[in-house]
C-alpha cells in the first residue's frame, strides 16, 4: 500500500519506507535500482551514455551503472578514484572515464598520466599544464574540449553553465590557442564537448547544435579532426506536477541531426555522446525523515524534520522544489486514510539546523512558502521525491551532523551501500 502524493518507484510503498526507516534510523536515503535501469534505456540510442556522477556518486550506483554498459565523468581526483574504484578504468577509444573540469590541481594531473584517462579541458591552461606534466607521456594522450558557446540556460543563475557570466568551457576565441597548445604538446584531440546548463529547453537545445555544428567546422578550418561530440547533460525531470517528462527520442534526433550534419561534412562518422546526471539518477532516489516537531507560529503551521540542508540542500541553495509525502506512522490506520484523501494543510517544513534557512518549502529567492501537503504529527515519516540527484553528494556536515546512511533496494531485497557516519570519525579527523 502507499499514500506517497507524488510519483514514486513501485518498491516504495509505505510499508517499505517504513521498515527501512525503522532498521537503518533516519534520516535516510533510498534509491530503487529498477528506477536506474529504466532510465538508462531511454538513452540506449545514443553511441555512449556517460553518466555526470557529481549527482549521485556512491560506488554501488556507479558499479550498478557499469554494468548496464554506462560510462563515466569525473571532475575531481576524488571523483575518478570513485570510478577507478568501482571497475572503470581509461581503456577502449571510447573510454570509461573522462575527466572533465576547467582548471586540474597538481595531484589529479599525475592521477590522470597514471590511468591514460582523457581530459576534457575548460582551459587553456590546463591543457598546457597536461602537456607540460605529461611531457614524452603526452604523445597520443586524449582530450576534449569544453566549449562554451557564449550562451547558457538553467533551472537557476547557479546551473547555466554558458555565456560570459560563465565560468565554463573555452571561448571560442581561444579555440586556435587551445588547438596550437595541443598540437605543440603532441595531445590527441578526441572531440568538442558542450553543456549549457541544466534543465531542458527544445529552442536552446537547436542553437547548442547549431553552435557544435559550426565549432567543429572551425576545429576543422584550422587543420584539426574530430571523431566524437558530446551533448552534455542537463535533461530535466519532473520535480513538479504537471512538469513534462524530456523527450528523450526528440532530444537525440537533434544530436542525431547534428552528428550526420557533421560525419557528412568531415567524410566519417562521428561518435555521440551524452553525459546526464539527474536524469539518470534523480527520480530513483529519496530522501526520508522523522516529524520531530510540529508548531503554530503566527499564521505559520510548521512540520519540523530530523533532515536538514546538510543533507539536501537543493532548497535552499537553489529553491528547489522536491515534492513531499507524509507516511502516518502514528495512529496510523485513521491518518492513513487521510492521508489518501483530499485533505492537505498548507505547511512550512523545515529542518533542525540552527539556521533560518533550513527550510525544505521555500522559493529562489529564500522566501519561505507554505506548502499544501497531507496532515503531519510527530513521529510519521517525511518522503521527500526525486532525491537521487545532487542529494546525497551535496550533502555537508555543518552542525556536526553525520553523513545519512545510502539504502539501494532492488526489488525484494535491499542493501546499505553506505554506512551512517558517526561523530566520532568527524572528530578523529581533528586529533
Ligand atoms: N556535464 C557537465 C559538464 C556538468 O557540469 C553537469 C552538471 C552535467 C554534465 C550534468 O548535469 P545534469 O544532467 O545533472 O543536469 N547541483 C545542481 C546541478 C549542478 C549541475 C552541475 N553540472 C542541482 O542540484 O540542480
């Protein structure tokens, strides 16, 4: 049975949730396998799909990603060790893992040398540096070029990744530059590679081909050859009601038109990519709390939880919406059925940080909003939808407040694919 008010994966039903709240304590994360495996087959049409593992980098999901044929993005050294660690490694034109970033510290250049793994560069400067860290090792070494086509698009300021606002991606008037660095440095030029930003929009989406289409034309005027483009990510999901789903065939039958655009005009063909976080990761995956407090405040009805931004900060960070189910534990037969029917309180649900703006229910601007959502009481259980993207990866420490547990269920069967962190490891760190 569920009384979830918000599209969910068929595992999570109430009963579950709950007996998962109760065996690993909240707050906890949850994300269906299922949900994963679904999503990833309504990319198999493009050549490869790379998965942006900032949105959920757990080791368990990036192995589950592997073996549904998924390859990699890393943007750390961090971040590739993850990968490295979860079975991927640089072989294969295609490889498993590409580092993609603007600038690379000394430790990851090495990291980077070390495993063959392409770099996907942002910078001038950092193709100089990998040329000069590489030096005789340099000789073939893959890269890619992030291009920024000097226009963006996002769900917020903070995710469009274009323009001049921007710090990402080259410009295009440093194409020649960065071309004449890698040929200097004797570097491989794989292909162009573009994200604008996050959030799905058909019109920016046919500008960004066009704009491929005539960068690679240009790489091509200045005596270089490209075999792949990169989409990027950015493909949205439906955090609202009402919100559309992407297209996923209208979305790669523009690539798809922009690539033999390209193959027909360079005389071979041209290898696609695409590299999605959310979309991949985001509706699998939610994030469960305990009522602690409910409170009148003026007009306000407030719905205290035991999660807070340290754990999902997309809120208040951007005005994120992520729906809200509330599953009666207390008296719970009569409040079930409330819960199912139409009854919906407007509510103000905000966390236990010892800060103003731990608040699950607010807007862009840090306004906080009253949300119509199914009555409350200590003790029930808060699902908060769509958690699997940029949830647990933001999630911080700040009040010394341990990292939540990560529970994969998979089917029948469920598993802890990361422990609850514990204030004594926090503390360790400072001895
Ligand atoms: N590729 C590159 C180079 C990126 O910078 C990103 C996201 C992606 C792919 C994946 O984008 P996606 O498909 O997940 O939209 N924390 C924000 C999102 C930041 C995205 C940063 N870059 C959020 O919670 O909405």
């Amino acid at each position: 049975m569920t009384t979830l008010q918000h599209p969910a994966p068929a595992t999570f039903t109430d009963e579950r949730l709950q007996s998962l709240a109760a065996a690993h304590a909240t707050p906890l994360w949850v994300y269906d396998a299922d949900t994963i495996r679904a999503r990833v087959e309504r990319l198999r049409q493009f050549d490869t799909v790379r998965f942006a593992q900032k949105a959920c980098s757990n080791t368990h999901v990036l192995r589950l990603l592997r073996s549904l044929g998924v390859q990699v993005d890393a943007v750390s050294a961090g971040e590739i060790q993850r990968a490295l660690h979860a079975g991927y490694d640089a072989r294969g034109e295609h490889s498993g893992i590409v580092f993609t970033a603007d600038e690379i510290d000394r430790a990851t250049l090495e990291l980077v040398a070390q495993h063959g793994i392409p770099v996907n560069a942002g910078s001038v400067a950092m193709i100089e540096q990998l040329g000069e860290h590489l030096g005789e090792r340099a000789s073939g070494h893959r890269l890619w070029l992030r291009i920024n086509p000097g226009f963006g698009h996002g769900h917020s300021r903070k995710t469009n990744t274009g323009g001049e606002h921007s710090k990402h991606g080259i410009w295009p008037t440093d194409l020649p530059a960065a071309l004449e660095a890698i040929a200097r440095h004797g570097l491989r030029l794989v292909g162009l590679h573009m994200h604008i930003g996050s959030g799905v929009d058909y019109a920016h989406l046919e500008r960004v081909c066009d704009a491929m289409v005539q960068h690679v034309s240009d790489v091509v005027a200045l005596g270089h050859d490209v075999t792949a483009i990169s989409a990027g990510g950015g493909l949205s999901i439906p955090y609202r009601e009402g919100d559309a789903s992407v297209d996923t065939a209208h979305y790669f039958s523009l690539w798809d038109a922009a690539r033999r655009r390209l193959a027909a005009e360079l005389g071979h063909a041209v290898h696609l990519e695409i590299e999605p976080g959310r979309f991949l990761v985001a509706e699998s995956g939610a994030l469960l709390a305990e009522v602690r407090a409910v409170k009148e405040m003026g007009g306000n009805h407030f719905v205290l939880c035991d999660a807070g931004f340290n754990d999902l900060v997309r809120p208040a960070m951007y005005g994120g919406h992520h729906a809200i189910s509330v599953i009666a534990c207390t008296n719970a037969d009569v409040r079930a059925e409330l819960a199912r029917g139409a009854e919906r309180v407007p509510t103000v649900v905000a966390g236990p940080l010892c800060e103003s703006g731990d608040v699950f229910t607010q807007d862009a601007g840090g306004v906080v909003e009253a949300r119509e959502i199914a009555p409350a009481e200590t003790g029930d259980l808060l699902v908060f939808h769509d958690a699997g993207a940029y949830g647990a990866s933001m999630s911080s420490n700040y009040n010394t407040r341990p990292l939540a547990a990560e529970v994969l269920v998979d089917g029948a069967t469920s598993r802890v694919i990361r422990r609850r962190q514990t204030v004594a490891e926090l503390i360790a760190l400072e001895d």
